[in-house]
C-alpha cells in the first residue's frame, strides 16, 4: 500500500530524516512504541535518559550477538596465551629454573586467565561502540534543541523518513496520535 | 508501641530504618529526574569551585611533583637512596604496590560484584568507587615500575622482542603480576568508561560553552540514547561486570603469589588468596568511605549517596574485617599446628619480635576498630565512620608491612638478620603517591559526573512504567533472552 507511493513523493521527502515525538514520561512512550512496533515500522528508534525495563519488548528488538562475538575474543585470547607462553619458553628460549616443567599447565594458567578476560573485555568494549556505530559526533536528532533533553528527562521516539511505511502526511497524523506532548520535522 | 512516632519525627535523610514490606528508598529529598541532573551535573558545571578545591588542589599537586622529583632522584642515583638492606631486598616499593592495587579491589567489587547480585545501592557511588579504583591502579602501577633499578629496560617484564633475544620466565609470579595489574587496570577503565559515557553526553547537551560541548562531546562518541543501543550496552555491561568478578579475585590472589610461592617462613602458606582478596576489598572500602563521606557533604549529596548506602558499606567493612583478623587467627593456629619451626618462629617473632609495635598497630586497626561497626549508631554516623575508616587504611598498610618486612628480617639464618628502616625517600615518594591520588579524585570531581545519573535514574520509583512486575526500575536488567525473542518473532516481517 505505501509501496504504490510513486518516487516522485520519496524525492520530496529526502530532506526529511524523520519525525521526532517528545513525551514526558516512560510509561507514554512504551505505549507508543508498542503501537509503533504493532503499525509495522520497521526504521525508527526511541531515545531515552535510561534504559527503560520493557523497551526491548515493547520495540520488538532482536537479541544481540554481541555475547558470541565476546565469547569468540576470549577464546582467542586463550590461545594467543597458550601458545605464546609455550613458544617462548620451552621452543624459543627453553631454560630450567628449579627444576620446573618447560611448559606446565599450573604455571601458566594465571596468564592464560588474564590474556581471556583482556581479549574478550576487548571485543565487548570495541564491539559494543562498533556495533552502535559510534563514535558518530553527528546526527540528524542533534539538530533538535528539545532533544538535548534526552539525556536527562524527556524521552523521544523517531519516525524515519527511509521506512517503508512513511509518508509524510499519514504519518505525521500518526505521529500526533501517539500521544506525545510535541512532534517536530527532523531534517537530514 | 511509641515506634511509629519516631518513625514520624526522624530527620527525613535518614532511610536506615530497615522495612521489609518494601524496598529502602534509594534516593531522598524528593528529586525527580530533572533536579538529580541538575543536581549532579551542577557539581562539573560551576564555573569555579569552591576555594577549598583550590586549596586541596595545590597541596595535592605539590605532593605530587615531588613524588616526580623522589623518583627522578631515585633513578639518578640507584635504589641505594632507599632503606633497602641484604636480607630486606623487599620494602616500602612492595607494600605501597599491594596497598594501592588492594585500594582498587572495592571499586570494582561494588560496580561488578554489587552489580551482578542487584544491589541496587551501588548506583549512587559506583562512579566513585571505579574512579577510585583507577587511581588507585595508576598508583599502584609506579611502585613496580620504578622499584626494577635500571627502569630504561623495564620493558624487560613484557614479552617484546629485546636485543638478548630473551623472552620473560613465564612460570614466576612477578610475571603474572604485570599480566594480571595490566589486565585489571585496562579492564576497570573500560568498564569505567563505558559506563561513563551515558552522563557525558548528558554533559554535552547541558553545556553553555561551545569548547566544554565539543570536549564532552568527543568523549561521549555520540551517544544519544537510543534503546537500540541501550539494548547492546546493557548486555555489553552486564558482560563485563561478569569479567570482572572473577579478574578482581584474581589480581589479589596473583599479587599474594609474590609471597605464597616463595619459601620464605610466614609468606609460603595456602591462605594467601583468600586473605589478601578479603583485606584488599576491607581496605578498599575504607577507602572509599574515606573520599564519600566528606564529598557527599561538601557537594550536598546525601540525598543521593544516603545513610542506608554508607551503612551498608560499613557492614561490609565489618564483615570483611571480621574475616581478615579471623586470617590472623588461622595463620598463628597453622604455625603452631603445622609443626614446622622455622613457621612457628617467625609468626612469634611477628608479635613479640623487633617489629611488635607494627604488627599491634594492625591489629587494633584491622581486627579491633571495625567491630564498633555493629553498633548501629556507630554505622551510621559519618563523623565515627570517617575516623574508623582512617584506622582501617592506617592498618591496612601495616599489614602490608608486617608481611614484607617480619619475614624477610628474620630469615632461616639468624646470621643473615637485619632490621629494616625506610629512608626519607621512601617515606616522600609514598606521602607522594597519595598526592597523586588526590589530585586525580580532585579533578575528577571538577569535570566529570561523579554520579552515574542513568543509572540513579533507573532506581527511582519514576522510571518504574507501570504493570511491570518489578517494583523499582532496574538498571542493565532488561535482559530478557526468551522475552524479547518471542517479542521479535511476533513483529517478524
């Protein structure tokens, strides 16, 4: 349906990046993003001071992958320790000292342990801003004054323009049913 | 039945009264979530502080260049100029290192291992407990360095290609130490970070100043709360508290490797980890009461950081406390029962010997002044606190020095015996260190949120949306694996 829109209304729209609502309190905007999800938009976000129990739900997002990829690192890690600690003693520069085993497991364990968690605190603190696609110093909701709030009271939800379903007119009636105190025209 | 009166007419920033049928109000004074912004970021955003800042500031920074100028003479001329002698080769460079890196440990046992068993208390002073914690890490981290002599080649401790084309003896515990320090410091300023840049950015939108919003704005990467990224954040958060946990456990009982695996009588014992991990978070905590209990009253912050919050960290206190003079105990009990005489000596020599007078010093610290912690006008009274807190650090160093020093003076050769005496050197660089730390604490407080606001926010009854389950907000908690999976597959297109 919003599909048969021709281009030439995509044209129009282009330097729209998208509809900004502001409400006052959490609970109004779980409300609407629970609408949001259910209308079928599939190209928006809320922004919130904090992370609001429910949201996850409430926005339909998918779990992340982010575990996995941390899991991957430290086992990296694992092996980088492991091998290292055996080229470097027993292959590259093999010495005895009291009598010790060359290579030993007990021995090498607390470095091993420690290369695992650097490596996968690594990949968590670099896959996290990576995949938010940070560090990102501009952004079309910047330009909004109101949506400096954000960061401290107020609570916002975006209607991009690049969805499927927008249309400007329709959804900025859409936009001012969900029940916001303020809709603004964010532009690219 | 005159309860509910005193309930009535008691000062209303007291919270400490324990309820069970709800949960302790976690925030006071009636703030919602614009006055708690205003609130902490007033504290960065006043153009000058007040004049005790200046006044802490320049004593501070003065300790610290001369801690520079202590080290710049060490290195000048050798480590002749401390008070090191043939059978102490072990002095003040080793205790201070383990009394700083124990400092760390409470910073990260309260925003990890708080986190990860919901302690919702931690929110208000996490930020400064991990602040803390780095400083005290960076602290730490001098000692080592500069006590190796010919500090040019200190690269020597990692293994990078050098030109003796020698590697590093991975089977000693001197080396897992640098392994487990440089973990633990990169770890905690991750993890530190990351939870900082929520309040950052709410800095740069607050900021009047085109430099103060490029500057917070740099360092706040661009966040802009979005929930898609809160989504991966609190995951990545509740990741690394998980990582940390068990690394803090692990810094210590490496650092206690320094002297368990070594043969020296009173240091080669299996209590060590134990021991040391609970002394460090006792010390820690002393320590971070030490800073909060004065910050929370000069910056007005004690509808924030509350009596209930300090109370509960005087529980900790006296639980750990409790378990690091029970360490005592069990460490004379193996002396005497292990049968070994060269142990039982030296553990007699500790009380009665050339070095009674420290070893006492940290027992009425460590084992006698946290125990006034039960009583419940003692817990929560900050002026006491303060002061018992004092004891703890005092002790806890002492400790450091009991451990180091008893057992190397008087080895298994009474020939070999010498009484160690530190040198000024040694004493300026560690009142230096200290100057350091301040300094950091000072200018933390000047320009960075020393409140994790989002997360505050998430504790107060007004983030609370209704007909969810859980009575209060609940920070990092929304990881819901099954929930929000059936919730993506119902809107799957």
């Amino acid at each position: 349906m919003s599909a048969a829109t021709p281009s030439a209304a995509q044209a129009a729209d282009r330097a729209i990046y998208g509809l900004l609502v502001e409400f006052e309190h959490p609970e109004g905007l779980v409300e609407a993003c629970r609408r949001v999800r259910d209308e079928g938009f599939e190209r928006w976000d809320a922004y919130t001071p904090f992370p609001i129990h429910g949201m996850d739900r409430a926005m339909g997002i998918r779990e992340t992958r982010l575990p996995k990829l941390i899991l991957l690192g430290g086992l990296t890690g694992l092996a980088i320790a492991l091998l290292m600690q055996w080229w470097m003693n027993a292959v590259d520069y093999p010495f005895l000292i009291s009598g010790k085993p060359l290579f030993g497991l007990p021995a090498n364990i607390p470095v091993t342990f420690e290369l695992t968690v650097l490596c996968s605190a690594l990949t968590a603190f670099f896959g996290l801003w990576g995949r938010n696609g940070m560090p990102r110093l501009y952004h079309p909701v910047f330009k909004s004054r109101r949506f400096r709030r954000a960061t401290a009271d107020r609570f916002f939800l975006v209607l991009e323009a690049s969805d499927r379903r927008f249309d400007l007119r329709r959804t900025q009636e859409f936009a001012a049913s969900l029940g916001g105190v303020h809709v603004q025209q964010l532009e690219e | 039945m005159s309860t509910p009166m005193q309930t009535m007419v008691v000062d209303p920033l007291d919270n400490t009264a324990e309820d069970p049928t709800r949960p302790t109000p976690l925030v006071l004074g009636g703030h919602d979530f614009t006055s708690l912004t205003d609130k902490v970021c007033g504290i960065a955003e006043t153009p000058r502080p007040p004049r005790a800042w200046y006044i802490a500031f320049a004593v501070t920074s003065s300790l610290t260049v001369m801690m520079f100028a202590m080290i710049a003479y060490l290195i000048f001329k050798g480590i002749g100029v401390w008070g090191l002698n043939n059978p102490v080769g072990w002095g003040w460079a080793i205790i201070n290192f383990v009394f700083w890196v124990g400092i760390g440990h409470a910073g990260t046992l309260i925003s990890a291992i708080l986190f990860l068993l919901r302690q919702k208390w931690r929110t208000s002073i996490n930020r400064f407990a991990e602040a803390m914690t780095i400083f005290a890490v960076i602290c730490a981290g001098i000692f080592p360095a500069i006590h190796v002599g010919r500090i040019w080649v200190v690269y020597w401790l990692f293994p990078v290609p050098n030109y003796q084309a020698m590697w590093p003896n991975f089977r000693s515990p001197l080396l897992w130490d640098v392994f487990a320090v440089g973990t633990y410091a990169t770890v905690s300023l991750l993890f530190w970070y990351t939870g900082m840049v929520p309040d950052l950015a709410t800095l740069r939108d607050r900021a009047t100043k085109k430099s103060r919003a490029i500057l917070y704005g740099i360092f706040a990467l661009g966040w802009r709360g979005s929930h898609r990224h809160w989504h991966r954040y609190e995951k990545v958060y509740l990741i690394l508290a998980g990582l940390a946990t068990p690394l803090v456990l692990s810094v210590h009982s490496v650092v206690s490797f320094d002297f368990a695996v070594s043969q020296i009588p009173g240091w080669h014992t299996t209590i060590f980890p134990p021991y040391f991990v609970a002394g460090a978070i006792f010390s820690g905590f002393a320590m971070v009461g030490t800073l909060l209990v004065p910050a929370r009253k000069w910056f007005g912050l004690g509808e924030l950081i509350t009596l209930h919050h300090l109370e509960n960290m005087n529980k900790i206190i006296l639980a750990t406390g409790s378990m690091v003079g029970f360490a005592y105990a069990t460490e004379f009990f193996i002396a005497w029962y292990g049968g070994n005489p060269n142990e039982a000596f030296a553990f007699v020599n500790r009380a009665f010997g050339p070095y009674a007078w420290a070893y006492w010093i940290m027992v009425s610290c460590n084992v006698i002044a946290p125990q006034f912690f039960w009583f419940k006008k003692i817990r929560t009274n900050t002026l006491v606190m303060w002061i018992l807190y004092i004891f703890v650090n005092i002790g806890m160093w002492f400790e450091r020095f009991v451990i180091t020093v008893t057992s190397l003076s008087r080895d298994f050769l009474p020939s070999s015996w010498d009484y160690y005496k530190p040198t000024a050197v040694d004493v300026l660089t560690f009142l230096g260190s200290f100057g350091l730390f301040f300094t950091l604490v000072l200018l933390f407080i000047r320009y960075l949120p020393i409140v994790a606001m989002a997360e505050v926010k998430t504790v107060m009854p007004a983030a609370h949306v209704h007909g969810e389950a859980r009575p209060v907000g609940d920070y990092h908690g929304d990881i819901d694996g099954g929930g929000t999976t059936r919730a993506s597959k119902e809107v799957a297109p």
